[in-house]
C-alpha cells in the first residue's frame, strides 16, 4: 500500500509529517505577533522598543523609517497619518494582511484537497514571491541604490 | 506491506526553513536588515545539520535544502545592509562641508543684498519731522564719509537747524 492510499484511507493530517502547514501556522502567527506589536505600542507615546539600526549608523532616515508608526496608524484607521509617516507602509501592510488570508485559505485547501497539492505549494510560491515583490519593491531597490 | 518514511533531519530542516523565512523577511527591512545576520546563521546551522543526517539516513532533502537556499540568501540580503551603511555614512562625511558651503553662499547673499539696500528712517514727534535717508551701498557711504571730513553737508540732510 502506498503512501497516499494510506492517506486517503486516513484523511487526518499529522502536522509533525506537513511541513507545509507547520510553515503556514507559524507565518501567521508571525503576522499576528506583527499587529499585536502595532496594536500595543501608541502612535501617540512613539514607545517603539525597534529603533533604526541604519539611522544610528548612518544618521540619516532610511525608506523603511516611520513603518512601525505607520502600522499602529494603519490598525487605528488613520490611513492619511500612516501615509505621512511611512508613503510604502499600505502596501507592506496589506502584504502581511493578504499573506495571513492566504496561510489559511491554503492550508485549508492542502487539508481537504491532497490530490491538488503539488500545484496549490507551486501557485503559492509563485503568487506569494510575486506579491512579496511588489509589496517590497521599494526596499529592494533602496538596497540596490545603496550598493 | 506498509511503507515506512524516514524522518531524519526533517524537524531540524522545518525549524531551519521557519527561521530562514523570518530572516528573508527583515533582511529586505532596512531598519532591522542587520539584525537579520543573527537567525540567518541560525537558519544555517539548523538546515546543515538537518541536511546531513538525511543525507546519512538517506531521508529526502528537499526542506532543509529549501531552509539552506533561503538561509543563504536572507543572509546575503542582510550582509547588504552594512554595505548600504557603510555607504550613506561614507557619503555622510561629506555633508558638513557641503552645509559649510550653503551656508556660506546665503551669509554672502545676505551681506549683498544689505550693502545695495536703501534705508528711509521717518521720526515725527510735536509736529517736528526727522527724516534720515540713506544706502548701505559701500561705495556711497565712502563717499559721504570723505565729505563729512571735508566738511561738506549732506544734499540730501532734511533736518532744519533751528536758529
């Protein structure tokens, strides 16, 4: 009997054998840990326990300064604040935010779909590179310029 | 008859490709870029380790090779970071000297700019009118300094001597 049969025979997943899921849990539990940190640290306090590595070397502000404010606003609702503080936040966020849907949507489809998990893991990795660029973008190319 | 997996080095290859993942994404941050060297190596570690007892135990390799890949270029993203740094801050020893400069252009601007002013001063008190006109132009005040020393009256003196 093969490997798959035995799973379709038993359809329940263990986790410590999907090393697919266990990365989809603990990415979004990442993501939540990221909004629980711009949920509990005010905007108006600024008691941000990151500081900027590269502005204490550089003394300048770098392009992904203010994101950490940015995100509490982006919480809070105020998308016109958040805008001031961090103009490439939005779309950071909305990465983070998408990826958290995505973690759950996939691993529902990897558990109750295993004849399609091939091409759900490659969608995935596609999809998710693309979106990862293009939230990142322009912290990539400021890495780039820099160089 | 059943199949059996083996399993080695497959939890240490999960752990490894967890923290490669978390390297990946703030090693592309720039604010903590740096702090990224430190799970980069991390991930390293876990995925070599992983990536050697399943290769002994003949177990697929396919995790701890993907925690290796990403490891590596999470850590390469971060080790850009200090290039980056080094770079702004290199450029950054500059910027005094050229603040030096702009300053220096405006306080010569300003000093221009007050040398070709006119100055019109108009005092009035109990009816009696004091009216001073004069120029900062350089030239011009020479000029009435050589005739003060001569002297010669201003043509342009409003001020009425009550006698």
């Amino acid at each position: 009997m093969t490997l798959l049969k035995l799973r379709n025979r038993n359809p329940q997943v263990k986790l410590k054998n999907e090393p697919y899921l266990v990365i989809n849990i603990v990415f979004a539990g990442v993501i939540l840990l990221i909004m629980a940190y711009s949920g509990i640290f005010s905007p108006e306090k600024g008691n941000y326990p990151v500081v900027c590595i590269h502005e204490k070397i550089t003394g300048e502000p770098c392009v992904s300064c203010g994101l950490s404010h940015s995100f509490s606003l982006i919480i809070r609702g105020r998308i016109d604040e958040a805008y001031q503080w961090n103009r490439y936040a939005m779309r950071v966020f909305l990465f983070f935010a998408g990826q958290f849907l995505l973690r759950i949507i996939f691993s529902l489809l990897y558990t109750r779909h295993p004849e399609t998990r091939k091409q759900l893991i490659m969608f995935d990795i596609i999809g998710s590179s693309l979106i990862f660029l293009i939230a990142f973008m322009p912290f990539i190319a400021a890495i780039i310029k820099g160089l | 008859m059943e199949e059996v997996k083996n399993n080695s080095g497959q939890n240490l290859g999960i752990a490894a490709l967890i923290t490669a993942i978390l390297t990946f994404v703030l090693a592309v941050i720039p604010c903590v870029g740096l702090i990224a060297i430190i799970p980069g190596i991390i991930a390293i570690v876990l995925a070599s380790v992983g990536l050697s007892q399943a290769s002994r135990d003949d177990a697929p390799h396919g995790v701890p090779l993907a925690g290796l890949i990403i490891g590596i270029v999470a850590i390469m993203i971060s080790f850009s970071q200090i290039f980056v740094a080094g770079r702004i801050a290199h450029r950054a020893d500059k910027w005094p000297e050229k603040i030096q400069n702009i300053v220096n252009d405006v306080q010569d601007n300003v000093v221009k700019g007050i040398e070709d002013a006119n100055i019109s001063i108009k005092v009035e008190s109990n009816g009696d009118t004091v009216k001073i006109v004069t120029t900062a132009d350089k030239k011009n005040k020479e000029q009435t300094l050589e005739d003060l020393e001569k002297g010669n009256s201003s043509a342009h003196d409003t001020l009425k001597v009550k006698k």
